[in-house]
C-alpha cells in the first residue's frame, strides 16, 4: 500500500467527512442561520454523488488523464530525452539559479492567471528535471505544488479565484495589492530557502523507481532535433498564459472577445465558416481545462508528423501514459466526491458559526481559523469561500475591514493547499512521485509555519494601520 499513500489518505479523508455527518447537524444560512437535523451519508450515498462529481468535474479528471497521455507520447518522440539532458548540462552548477526561475514562474502565473490546475500539464515535466539535477523527490514535489500553493497564497489578479471574495465582500483586484505582492515575494524567497536547505541531493541511481520519470534514452539513427519540441511545448504555454489570464474580468480588456467574436461570425456566401469549423471556441480570457485538453490533443497530432512517428506508437505511448496517471485521475474524483459531500450536506457550517462566535465582530485569529478549516473541506477555493461568506458578513458587518478578510481568505487558503489532503496539486503530485503523505508532512511542516507566522504578521500590521 506504500505507492498508493496518496489514495489511502485521501479515502480515509472521506471517510472522516462522512463520519461527521453522523455526529454534526446540518445548517444553512439564506437570510439567516437554519439547522436542519442531521443528515447520515451512507454508502449508497458516495455512489449517488458520482454523478454529479463527473457531470461538474468529470473533465479535471479527464485532463489528469490526457497530461499523462501526452507524456506518453513525449517519451516516443526521443527529443523530449534530449531536451532534459540538454537543460541539465546547461544548468549545470547553476541549478539553483534554474529552480528558483521555475518556482518564481509556477508561482506568479498561479498568482496572476489562476493556473493552479493547468499546471499539472508541467508537474512531470518538472519534476523529471527535479530528479536529474540530482534531487530528491520531497524537494520535486516542493517545487511544483509547494509554487502553486505560493501563488495561491500571493494571488493577485487571477479573477477567477477571487471571483465569489469580490461578489460577497464588495472588494477590488486592487485592493491591498501591495500587501499581495509581498505575500508572493516572501512566499517564493520562504520556498526557495526551505529547497535549498532541505531539498536533499541524492543520486538518481539511488531512486529505484527513476524510470516513472525519467525517460530512457532512445537509439535511433536519425538525429532527433530538440528545438521543434521546444517551440512546441512554448507555444502550449504561451497559449495557455493568454487563454486563463482574465482580460475582460480583471482588466476589462474586450480585444480577444472582439476578435473570437468577428471570427466565430465572420461569413462565406452567408455560411459561418470559422464558427462551423472551430465550433464553441472560446475567447481568450475565458478558458478552462477542457479547451487546454483540446490544445494538447492537437500538439499530439503535430508532435507525429513533426517526429515520424507511427500512428500505433503514437496510441501505444497515450495509452501507456494514461495508465500512469490512472491513480491521480482517481484521486481527483476521490476529492471532487469529498467537496460534493461537504456542499450536499452543509455541516461545516455548524463549526464556522461556534468559532466566528468565540470572539465579537472581526477577529484575525478566528477568521484564518474557519478559512483554514473551509480549505480542508473544500478542495476548491470558490466553494472554499462560498461555504463561509454568506454567513460570515451576516456575523462580521464592519465592511471597513473588508479588504483585510478577502486576503485573509486567499492566503490562507493558499498556505493549507501546502498540507490539504484535499489539495489537488498536492495529493496528485505525491501520488505521482510516490512519496508518503506523513513523509511530506515531516518535510514542509516548518515551511508551513513559517508561511503562517509571515501571513498573520502581515494580518496585524494592516489592522493597526
């Protein structure tokens, strides 16, 4: 059961929130705080959330799988071998310099452009890098999910996950922007220092299982060229950049909604030739996983012509990568299953309403207390927030601090996505380097303080102003 901690971790996760509703009432908050009874899950229950976890997030899992797939055909290619040799001799005695880069990169795209997800398409890529550069797999896992959680914490202008704190707590992207953007910096200084220090070097003829990750390398007599593959993986990134930054919500930006839109509509003897053709595209602004799923099925196609490769490998290499990422797909409906238990069966707010009711009106202390206990719960910063707010302004009506809880909100969200065992990015990415969940904890716990300790100084210091 060692390479599937991840799994028992987060299956004994769900079970503990169906134990809950066994012991804690339900209650909801319309225009004011109701309980309704106690509702017990049951098992045919979890069976019954299914379809809605797939018919909601069903496409998450979907993506895990195709990331893996993709992977799988990256491997068949030969230059993508290459391409890691190359960056590790280029780097070479300047690794450091190299992982900080990726971490700032990770960090301030999740921080900007609300990437948390689509990052996943790199963890591996990463990852295998990580391992080359001689370190351990404790510090890999650091580097991509630890990035992630950093920009989660620093989050800036990624609209869509600050989207439901704008709608409840009347604030701006703006608002408290520098204070962001020193939770970001500090974040990604905090992080690095920790890798360093802690990010042990070891062989990779010590990694017994350093074949999941690193490619062999593949004889062929033709010479494999790395830099289309280079272009390649670029243009996915660029694109990906511009298709999750929100142009229109975050800088009321209309240039690719005007342009998708003279496209979609633009006629050919009265027919909608593009908009037939590309079908329900969407603008630039306003993507999600699915279109990215779309993006590398279509660099698939480009990466076996550019690189001669047959059709049957080309299936063999998907195949044999989607069947590597089997597990994490799981884990994703294992946690999808937990954030739709916790949304159908609304105990949690039985425990933010005893704690917000320790203290009168705002408090620093008891809000990151119930956004940390929401995170844990829910796997999903919009319904993070949206388990807590509507109460929480009913309790706390000094808007004057306002401002203060919506960072609140999302740094400390951010920091328990470090150690949530409903963090996606986390839980995949132990699942996929297979390293144990109290393993993790032993590592990251005084990162994870530190993270804290900054957070609330930063809290305090914006309340006395």
């Amino acid at each position: 059961m060692k390479k599937h901690n991840a799994l028992k971790i987060v299956v004994i996760t769900l079970l503990l929130f169906v134990l809950l509703t066994w012991i804690l009432p339900c209650a909801t908050y319309q225009t004011e705080y109701t309980e309704i009874g106690r509702y017990q899950v049951g098992l045919f229950d979890l069976l019954s959330y299914q379809s809605t976890v797939f018919g909601y997030f069903g496409y998450v899992a979907l993506f895990v799988l195709v990331v893996g797939g993709f992977y799988g055909v990256l491997y068949k290619t030969g230059a993508y071998r290459k391409l890691l040799d190359s960056l590790c001799k280029k780097f070479k005695g300047k690794e450091v310099i190299c992982l900080i880069i990726i971490m700032a990169l990770f960090a301030i795209l999740t921080s900007f452009a609300g990437l948390q997800l689509a990052l996943l398409m790199l963890f591996p890529f990463v990852i295998s890098l990580v391992l080359m550069m001689g370190y351990n797999k404790s510090a890999a896992v650091a580097i991509t999910a630890g990035s992630v959680a950093v920009g989660l914490m620093g989050t800036t202008f990624a609209y869509n996950t600050t989207q439901i704190l704008q709608q409840y707590l009347s604030v701006e992207l703006i608002d408290l922007i520098w204070a962001k953007i020193i939770l970001l910096v500090l974040g990604i200084v905090l992080l690095s220092l920790f890798v360093f220090k802690f990010g042990k070097k070891e062989s990779t003829k010590k990694c017994e299982d350093k074949e999941d990750f690193i490619p062999e390398e593949v004889k062929s007599k033709e010479r494999k060229r790395v830099w289309p593959l280079v272009v390649i993986l670029d243009l996915i990134l660029l694109v990906t950049i511009l298709g999750f930054i929100s142009w229109n919500g975050a800088f009321e930006i209309t240039l690719f909604d005007d342009v998708t839109t003279a496209v979609t509509e633009f006629e050919l003897f009265g027919f909608p030739i593009f908009g037939k053709l590309l079908g329900a595209v969407q603008a630039f602004g306003y993507w999600t996983l699915v279109d990215l799923i779309t993006l590398m099925l279509i660099a698939i196609v480009i990466l076996k012509f550019v690189y001669k490769i047959k059709w049957d490998e080309v299936f063999d290499g998907f195949a044999k990568g989607a069947k590597k990422a089997l597990l994490p797909a799981l884990l994703v409906v294992l946690i999808y299953t937990c954030l739709v238990l916790t949304t159908y069966d609304p105990y949690q707010l039985v425990i933010y309403k005893f704690i917000l009711g320790l203290t009168k009106g705002f408090n620093i202390f008891t809000t990151g207390l119930v956004i940390l206990i929401s995170s844990i719960f829910n796997g999903d910063p919009l319904y993070a927030f949206y388990s807590v707010l509507p109460y929480f302004v009913s309790v706390v009506t000094d808007t004057n601090n306002y401002q203060l809880v919506a960072l609140i909100f999302q740094a400390i969200y951010g920091i328990v996505t470090l150690v949530a065992p409903t963090s996606i990015p986390l839980m995949l990415t132990l699942a996929y380097t297979k390293v144990p969940y109290g393993s993790w904890l032993k590592y990251i716990w005084k990162l994870l303080v530190a993270l804290l300790v900054v957070a609330f100084i930063i809290f305090t210091v914006i309340l006395l102003i």
